[in-house]
C-alpha cells in the first residue's frame, strides 16, 4: 500500500505542483488548503506525512505543526515545512515540531529524498507500536509499557516497593478435571479468566501471570496506585460477584466448582527474573508468599486478607476473624480475615 501524504498550501497551483510531484513517486496524495482543513483531514483520516507551507492566512504551518504535535494520536507523525527562507525559519520550525524542511522553490529531488527518509522512520515507529500492541496481549499492559520505556531498565533491574498482592483460584477444579471432558474444562477456564481478566484491567491490576484456574495480581507497581489497598480488595469482591454468576449456570451442569481469594500487603523487590532468552517480571517477598498461602487456605466464596491488610483498611471493608491459620511452609500461625463487603464506596 502506497504512503498518505498530506499536502497544505494556500496557493492551489502550489498544491496541484506537489501533487504532481509525489505521484511520480506513487504517493497517494490529498490536499487542504488552510490549517484548519487540515486539521479535519487529519482527523478523518490520518496521513503518513504532512508536508505545509508556512506562510498561510489564519493558521500558519507553526501553528498547524502545534496543533498536531499536542494530540497524543498525531505527535510522531512526520511533518515537513515549506520556506523560502530556511535559515531564518529553523529555529522557529524546531520549536513548533516540525521534523524537516524543503526549500523553497521545490526541487524535485530534494523532496523525494526527505519524504522517503521520514516515511522510514515513521515505517519504524509504527512497526515498534505494533509490536507494543502485540506484547500487551501477552503481558500486562503496565509490563508492557515498562519494557518498551526508557526509564523502565531500571525498574526491571530491581526495586522495592510496597505493594498488595491477590491470589485466587478456583476450588474443585482438579477433581473436576479427572472427569469432565476436556472441552468442558476449557471452556469453564476460558470464560472465568475472560471475567476475571475483565476485572483485572477495569480495576488496574499488574497481572504476574495466568496458572490454569490460579492467577496472581498485584496493585502500585510499575505504576504506582493511590490506596492501591483498597483497590486490591475491592477488585476481589467484584471477581466474587462474576464467579457467583458464572457459578449458577456451571452448577445446573453439575460442575462443582468454587472461588477463594488470598490477599496480602508488604514490601517486595520487584523487577526481572529468569534467564536470557526468557525473561519475567515479577515480585520476591514475604508478601507474595502470604497471599498465596492465604489463597490456598480460602474455603470457597472467602477472600482472605493478612492482619495488616484489615489493619489498613477497616474503617472501609467489612470483615470477620477467621482466627490464627498455620499456613504451608510460615513458621508461625497467622491472624486472618475473611471480607464480606464495602463499607463505602470508594470515590
């Protein structure tokens, strides 16, 4: 498919010239005759390249590069001015956004050359936002965008923070599995991970990872989460509500299945594990471990929290005492809580 440049020039037989010129090149080629028509075809249908006059009435090519340069759907795209005057336009030009100039008049070669080169680069840009597109199917969103920032290495290399930790699954699963057919498993994995997963995003949850019919969540990191507490626990109630949903129509099938949440929050180091040529990233610390151990000990429909969880947030979750669990591999046992609603909803 040929590249879209837009043409902007005030003049038509300027315009009628530059569309002569870039069709040589099998260009497609559209033309506006003001800034502000532009805008609208920008709008309609963005280009690959916008190639402007500076010099039009109304708005001027400064002002129409600013104005594309301030929405976040047109900042990369290239944009090249037309002048008469390079040297005592550049400056100026820089600091609107512009990405490169052709002198006034026009030679032909000139353009194609600059064209090509910024439709390259575009070609790359494009080709790396496809790819980020791509990874956030496949990692959370927030992972994704870390691993494709400049300032996410040192974020990946290792940190602490604090963060809430979710752990959930479902309860009867694996005897379910030994005699349910294994499309029908399927199919009940992909429609609680579909609902669940649904939360997950709704609620900006970090997804550490998918384990059959166990997941893992946590909430403030990479992005850090105001009351990233309550966030966690408020989420949890809202899978509940889904699984319970979903539960009605599973039990008619005979399908005996039920849901259980461990939640816990401390202090981990969070950032990149495994080995080259795969990698992770994910969090170490007692936290996680309390939250899964948690997990694991819900009966179906509970979600358990950790003492200093109930600590954080008891003027805003209701919740009753399960008493001291002895939890798989902690060496002491541990006050824990089982939440059954809001107290309020948060703003």
């Amino acid at each position: 498919m040929s590249a879209r440049i837009l043409a902007v020039d005030d003049t038509p037989p300027n315009l009628r010239l530059l569309e002569a010129l870039l069709a040589k090149d099998g260009y497609e080629v559209v033309t506006a005759s003001s800034g502000e028509e532009a805008l609208r075809a920008i709008a309609e249908k963005p280009p690959d390249l916008v190639l402007m006059d500076i010099l039009m009435p109304g708005m001027d090519g400064y002002e129409l590069t600013r104005q594309i340069r301030a929405n976040p759907k047109t900042r990369f795209l290239p944009i090249v001015l037309m002048t008469a005057s390079v040297d005592q336009d550049k400056t100026r030009a820089l600091e609107s956004g512009a990405d490169d100039f052709v002198p006034k008049p026009i030679s032909q070669h000139e353009l194609a050359v600059r064209v090509r080169s910024l439709l390259r680069i575009k070609q790359y840009h494009d080709t790396i936002e496809r790819q980020k597109e791509q990874l956030a199917r496949f990692l959370s969103p927030q992972v994704a965008d870390l691993i494709s920032s400049a300032e996410g290495e040192v974020l990946l290399a290792g940190h602490r923070r604090e963060i809430t930790v979710v752990f959930c699954d479902l309860r009867g699963f694996t005897a379910f599995s030994e005699t349910a057919e294994p499309e029908e498993a399927l199919g009940l994995l992909r429609a609680y991970q579909r609902a669940m997963g649904e939360e997950i995003m709704r609620s900006g949850g970090t997804l550490e990872h998918f384990a059959g019919d166990g997941l893992m969540v946590w909430f403030n990191d990479p992005v850090t989460t105001e009351g990233h507490e309550l966030r966690a626990v408020q989420m949890t109630i809202a899978m509940r509500e889904r699984f319970d949903a979903l539960a009605v129509g599973w039990r008619k099938k005979g399908y005996p299945v039920g849901f259980g949440v461990g939640v816990s929050v401390g202090y981990a180091t969070l950032g990149r594990i495994g080995f080259e040529g795969r990698y992770d990233y994910g969090a170490v610390g007692n936290v996680v471990i309390l939250a899964s151990r948690l997990s694991a000990a819900a009966e179906p429909g509970q979600i358990l929290i950790s003492q200093r969880l109930m600590s954080a947030l008891e003027e805003d979750i209701d919740a009753s005492p399960v008493g001291e669990l002895t939890l798989k591999g902690l060496t002491r046992p541990v006050p824990a809580f089982n939440v059954t609603g809001l107290r309020r909803v948060p703003a």
